[in-house]
C-alpha cells in the first residue's frame, strides 16, 4: 500500500511539474 501511494504521488508531482512547465510556456508565448 506505500509502495502504490509512493508511485500516485509521483505521478501526481510529474504531471504538476509538467502542466506548470507548459503554463509557463505559454505565458512566454503570450509576452
């Protein structure tokens, strides 16, 4: 059961990190 949250966390902060990176992206895009 740790094992398992330990990789839903994971996914969870990748997929953060990775819609983060694309916000930024696209506000550069933006200015």
């Amino acid at each position: 059961f740790v094992e398992a949250g330990n990789q839903l966390a994971r996914v969870l902060e990748s997929q953060a990190l990775n819609d983060f990176g694309f916000s930024k992206r696209y506000i550069r895009c933006l200015q």
